[in-house]
C-alpha cells in the first residue's frame, strides 16, 4: 500500500530530504570524496538482504556461545553464585550503554560495509579508524579458533574414537562455507542457528525452574541450597590469606572473565546494519529491545546457573570432561536426567557456526584502510577474498593438536576480552564526538537518542578502562607468573596503539589529532540512505507481533 505523496508524513519527509540535501551542498561545495565514501564504480558491493529479525538475533546469537554455555561455569567457581550474578548484572548496564551509543550512531548514518572503524575515522580521526579496523578484524577472525577449541572439547564429551584435529576440520569447513552464501541465504542460516540456541536457553531456563521446585528425577528441592552450600561468595586467597581481600580478588577475576560472554555484541549490530533493509528504522527496534535480552538470557541465565550447580563442582573446572565443563550439562548429570546433556552438547556445537564475520575485512578495504583487493565481492555480493584471509586465521585452532583444549581456549579469551575492552573504550569516545557534534550542528533528525546517554559513556569509559588494566592481575599475584597468561592478557594493548601510531605518522601526520565538532561531516550519504527507506505503512499491528520483537 502506497502512501500518498501529500500525506503528512510524506511532506515531513521531503522537507526533511531538502534540509538534508542543502546541508549537503554548504558542507562539500565541490565533489569530494570523504573518508568511508563509495569505492570505484566497478567494484560489486555486498547485499542489503538481512531483515530486521535477521540483524537482531545475528548480533545476540553471535555472542550467544561458548561465553555463556560454558564460560559462565568457569566464572561460577572463580566467584560463587552471588559474584557471578553481580558481575553479570554489571556488565549487562554497561553493554547497554554501548548498544545506546553504536545505535544512535549507526542508525543516523548506516553505510553499506560499515563498521565502528568507519564512524572512529568519520567522527574522531582517521588514525582512530584504522586502529580499531585492523583490531576487529584480527579478535574477531580468532574468534572463530575460540570458538572451534570450545567445539571440539564439547565433542570430546562423547570419546569419539577420531582425532581432534578432524573435528577442528570440520568445524572449520561449516563456519567458513556459511559466509560463502549471499547474504540472503547467510542471513537465514544464522537466524536459525541463532534461534536454536536461544530457545535452547529458554528451555534450560525452564529446567532450572523445574529443579529448584522439586520437579527433578530425585524430587528433591534445591531452591537455594548451593548458595548456602558452599555459600554465596568464593575467596582467591594468596598465600593463605583469604577474608575480604580474598573475596575482592574473586569478583576482579569473575567479572574480567566473564565479559567474553558479551564481547563486541554492539558492534555485531552495526555490521549487520549496512546490510539490513530500512536500517534507519530497524536498527532503532533492534537497539530498544536488546536490553530485554540482556536480561533474560544473560542475568537470568546464570541466575539459574547459581541455583543448579555447585561452585565447587570439580567437573567445572575439568578439562577432561569436554562439554561436562558446561554448568548445564552438570547440572542434567547431577539431577539424573539421561540424554538431555547430550541434546546441551549439540546445541553447543552449533553455537561455533554462528561465530564467524567475514565482512571486517571488507570495511577496511571500503575506507581504503586496507589493500584494495579485499573491497572486491562476487556477484552474489560475497566479499571472497577478505573472507580467505580472515578464514587462515582458523588455523590457530589446531593449537589444540599440541596443547590442551581448555589452556587454548584461555588464551582466546584473553585476546577476545582485551580487544572487546578497546573497543568499549572507542566507541564511548566516539559517541561523545559523535554527541557533542550533533548539538553544535543542530542535528534533530535522528532516529534514535537514549535518555541514558551521554552520562553512560563517562561510566563506560572508566569501568572498562579499569577492568583492562586487571585483566591479567593474577599474574602480579606473589607464585601466579604465566608468561602466556600475561601475554595474551596486555599484548592487544600494545598492538592496538602500535597500528594508531603507524597511522598516524606515516599517513595522519597533517590530520588534527580529533576532527573538531564544527567541522565533522554529519551530511555525507544520508540523502540518499533516507531515499532508499521504504515508506512505513500503518495499520493495525498484532500484539503478538510487537511482543516477538522482545526475544527476537
């Protein structure tokens, strides 16, 4: 249904185009090509074919995996119960905050290809941009070894009589092959997966519920026995000392643990966005409810754990067992409950499938912050070469040939929670740029802007720059020297200001250190994105309807 084009909303939009295009023209008088503008005409960009609900369960279903299945066991026994909903609850505020703040950015300008790199160089500097650029495409390409370590330890719960490197091969062969479908095909693959572990921690949730009333094999209540039993909190003592200090320590390691379960799920959203149909209007949706999702799968998914498992359960901590190390699979165990580990288990699996994003790369080349031949896409709008050099890094997964699984995947999530803590870092930067500059230009046609910003952004800054410094803080504990642990603790910090200043010196040297707020260039590419929005029809929307946006 076609709206009239002297409608209200239709003459709101046309005068909107006309202010739109005349700041355009005062803001580049002559034709020149800004960073993140379109490439030459002859090379084939990517797809816009993912829609709204591809985008939403995409950037919660990619960071919905081994963090949450099975690192949230391991957070259980470094802080107990209450110290690992703490530190959940915690980090959820904060999440949502960078979601309020990629959302309002990305939702303004949602340029095809784009990533946070494009707004750090388009909103603060280009020297910016390529740091954060070449920063997420190396932690977000090991993140697919990661998540293949954790792949093949769930497998190992099986005791297949096969090699773990053929499991790592295979795994390999389904994550890569995903991204080699049009977007439209990927976008639907991942949907389901995606969908398949969040209704799987729906029905876990219930389980749980079941439990804690009785409703187990064995009849028996747990209600909150294990917070009583072993008690609320766990102590890291050193050198025999424990009591407060000791309590403290434990919540420092639970919560620098326990961000891999959340790592650069804002930044999934905005990737997703230059590829999603009517951005402007979906990544608004997207943002508002991502603060519901937070809260039932990520609080009240440990909320569960805390009440079905032991803090002191030694099968947490085992790297023998495989998947066993996963609070859920415990718990069934415990409970008696045959076969349903087994179904936890292949829900597990298919989390690793969803963890791949080809398309960093491809950002990169787009802004010319990386060699050219990665911006090139088939006809399909898949961006092959820069998803071959992203898959070599696949490779490290076969770490685990030499060494054991669960040391691997340690130092995965090391690397993963250092380069998500940078970005944290960054994008609260650039969203104060991004704010400051919208005022002074008198910006009022945004589509989205939280009432918690910018006060979050202070927040962000601080807590997230704080838990970088301690992530590692156990090996400056007298006897904890790792010189592995220290390594993949602190070496993203070095490297992330070692690609800055190699920017800036070798090609950033006449730019300002910050693009002032006057003179950031807010106009470019929005004319035409507002053209190509698809004009809202209104009507009677089921309730059911506005409620699935809740979960999905």
């Amino acid at each position: 249904m076609n709206r009239s084009s002297s409608s209200p909303s239709a003459m709101r939009e046309k005068a909107n185009l006309i202010d739109i295009e005349a700041r355009y023209e005062k803001a580049h008088p002559t034709n020149s090509n800004p960073i993140g503008e379109t490439l030459d005409a002859g090379i084939t960009h990517t797809e816009r074919g993912l829609k709204a609900r591809h985008a939403q369960m995409i950037a919660i279903g990619g960071t919905i995996g081994t963090g949450l299945f099975v690192g949230s066991g391991q957070a259980l026994s470094l802080g107990g119960p209450l110290l690992l909903l703490l530190s959940y609850t915690i980090i959820s505020c904060l999440v949502y905050g960078i979601v309020t703040a990629t959302t309002e950015m990305s939702s303004y300008l949602p340029i095809q290809g784009a990533n946070m790199s494009y707004y750090g160089s388009r909103f603060f500097s280009r020297s910016l941009g390529f740091a954060m650029g070449w920063m997420y495409w190396y932690v977000f390409s090991i993140t697919v070894p990661a998540e293949v370590t954790a792949t093949s330890l769930v497998i190992g719960y099986w005791n297949p009589p096969v090699h773990v490197a053929v499991w790592i091969t295979l795994t390999i062969i389904v994550v890569v092959g995903l991204n080699c479908f049009p977007v439209k095909v990927y976008g639907e693959a991942e949907f389901w997966f995606a969908s398949l572990k969040v209704f799987g921690i729906i029905g876990l949730l219930l389980m749980a519920l079941v439990l804690v009333c009785g409703g187990g094999p064995s009849g028996h209540a747990l209600g909150f026995h294990y917070w009583h039993h072993p008690g609320p909190m766990k102590e890291f003592p050193v050198d025999g000392v424990g009591g407060g200090i000791g309590r403290l320590r434990a919540f420092v390691a639970t919560m620098t643990f326990s961000i891999f379960a959340f790592a650069f799920a804002p930044e999934l959203l905005v990737v997703t966005g230059g590829e999603m149909e009517n951005p402007r209007r979906n990544l608004p949706i997207a943002g508002r409810t991502y603060f519901y999702r937070l809260i039932l799968f990520y609080v009240l998914g440990v909320f569960a754990i805390d009440l079905i498992v032991s803090s002191n359960n030694e099968n947490l901590l085992s790297g023998k067992s495989g998947a066993g190390s996963s609070p859920w699979a415990v718990a069934i165990r415990e409970a008696g409950i045959k076969g349903l580990d087994s179904v936890v288990n292949a829900i597990i699996v298919t989390s690793a499938w969803s963890a791949a994003n080809s398309r960093t790369l491809y950002s990169l080349a787009l802004v010319g912050n990386a060699p050219r031949i990665f911006a090139r896409c088939n006809r399909y709008g898949v961006p092959y070469y820069a998803l071959a050099a992203s898959a070599s890094l696949s490779l490290l997964a076969y770490l685990n040939v030499a060494s054991a699984g669960v040391t691997v995947f340690n130092w995965f999530v090391n690397l993963i929670n250092t380069g998500g803590f940078q970005s944290w870092i960054c994008v609260s930067v650039i969203y104060l740029r991004f704010r400051k500059a919208t005022d002074i230009q008198h910006i009022t046609d945004l589509p989205f802007r939280s009432k918690f910003q910018p006060y979050v952004s202070y927040i962000c800054i601080f807590m997230f720059t704080v838990l970088m410094l301690l992530s590692g803080f156990k090996v400056f504990l007298p006897g904890g020297w790792n010189s592995s642990t220290f390594l993949t603790s602190y070496i993203g910090i070095p490297i992330f200001f070692g690609f800055y200043v190699v920017h800036k010196v070798m090609v950033g040297r006449a730019d300002k250190w910050c693009v002032s707020a006057e003179e950031m260039d807010l106009v470019t590419g929005l004319k035409e994105l507002m053209e190509e929005e698809e004009p809202v029809v209104h009507g009677g929307e089921k309730w059911w309807k506005k409620w699935r946006t809740v979960v999905t």
